[in-house]
C-alpha cells in the first residue's frame, strides 16, 4: 500500500510560474525523496533530504520537510515546458536501513504550458 | 557509468505463460530492488539484494513471482503462470549501500492477454 499522499493529483501552470506540489507520510523517516517520471518511463532522482534537515535546494528546486506534521513539498520554480512530468515523493522508513526500501505516493502530474 | 537497463522494455504475453525480465544495476552499486507500477500509481515495492542475497521480499510478491542476483550483478524476475492482474510496469533499481538515493532503469511493460 502506498505511504504517502501528494496533493494536487494534477497541476497546469504557465512556463515562468512556480510549482508547489505536497507530500503527506504516515511513519517516520530516515529521509524523504523528489523523483520525476516522464511519461511512461523510469523515474529520475531529484533530490533527498534527511529527517534532520528542514530545507534543501538544487539548482530550480526546493524541497522542505515538517517531520512534526510528516509532510514534505516540492517547489520548481521558473518552470519550463521540460518540467511536464509526474513528480513522486518517497520515503525511506527509520527503523531500517538506510537504502531499503522506498514507499511511494501516487504523484502529481505536473502540465507546464509554453 | 552506464546506467541501469532493463530487457525487455516490452513484453506481451497469454495468460498462464511464464516471462523473465533481466536487469543489470549500474556496474559498482551493491543494491538492487524491484518495484511494480499501474497506470495512475507510484511504484510499489516487490525485493530487494544486498549483493547476491535477497534481504527483503514484499508481500505483495506472490509465491508466482521469483527473483535472483546469482552472482551479486545482474538479475532476473520471474513471473510464472501469468494472470491479467500481472500487467504492469515492473522497474529494476539500483544503489549504493548507505546511500539513499535509487536509480532506476527504463522499465519493462508486461501486458497479460
């Protein structure tokens, strides 16, 4: 069964917005991770952040983590037409060892229009 | 560094037939996992290796499902006696122990007629 909720489902946003998309969990964490997935194909790593961490950036992304509430969002800003993908947040359950497995959401599928 | 790749990328096949995917990791990471995703869904997690040993199995990985890592590089899933329910998206990932972050191949499509 799936751990997390994302929320929107779907987001359709103009090229040069910004993109906020929300991750909800249910267990504790050793870390939460931002995958994206073209349309039919693998997903590609974003971005992972500790549960000691509260913020963290790469180049046109910003993930935070509210371990108190279990929630996560992920903010692209600047978008382009190329961010058009689904996004998955997943997390590494504490209690195991880091780099077992990852429970994912079920996506937000994210429409950047030129 | 060469990636993750997966074969088939596509496999159709009649119900009650048995099918084998291979997926070879990316060549120095020691851990590699097995995930399935419907349409519409995140990936669900089926097993992982540690090497050439199987460290955890999901219940959702049926006594129809089996998978190897002989000698701790490629592996093999296989599903045996098919069902409509099999059709998915079935993704090989693979990483570094103490190392968070997976990376995942293309993906091999079954579709069960």
């Amino acid at each position: 069964s799936q751990q997390g909720e994302e929320d929107p489902q779907a987001l359709s946003i103009q090229e040069g917005e910004n993109a906020t998309m929300n991750c909800s969990y249910k267990t504790s964490i050793n870390n939460l991770q931002w995958y994206r997935q073209n349309s039919g194909r693998g997903l590609v790593h974003l971005i992972l952040i500790r549960s000691n961490e509260r913020e963290k950036h790469s180049g046109r992304l910003r993930v935070t983590l509210d371990t108190s509430k279990k929630s996560s969002s992920l903010l692209i800003t600047a978008s382009r037409a190329a961010d058009t993908a689904s996004y998955f947040c997943a997390t590494d359950a504490a209690g195991e060892t880091s780099g077992s497995r990852l429970t994912f959401g079920e996506g937000t599928q994210l429409t950047v229009n030129p | 560094d060469t990636g993750v790749s997966q074969d088939p990328r596509h496999k159709i096949t009649k119900r009650g037939q048995n099918v084998t995917f291979r997926c070879d990791p990316i060549s120095e990471h020691n851990r590699l996992y097995w995930y399935r995703q419907t349409l519409g869904q995140g990936p669900e997690f089926l097993t992982y290796f540690q090497n050439e040993a199987q460290l955890e199995k999901s219940r959702l990985l049926s006594d129809r499902f089996s998978a190897e890592r002989p000698k701790g590089s490629f592996s093999t899933l296989e599903i045996q006696r098919t069902e409509q329910g099999d059709s998915a998206m079935y993704l090989c990932a693979s990483s570094r122990s103490g190392r968070g972050e997976q990376y995942f191949g293309p993906g091999t499509r079954l579709t069960v007629t």
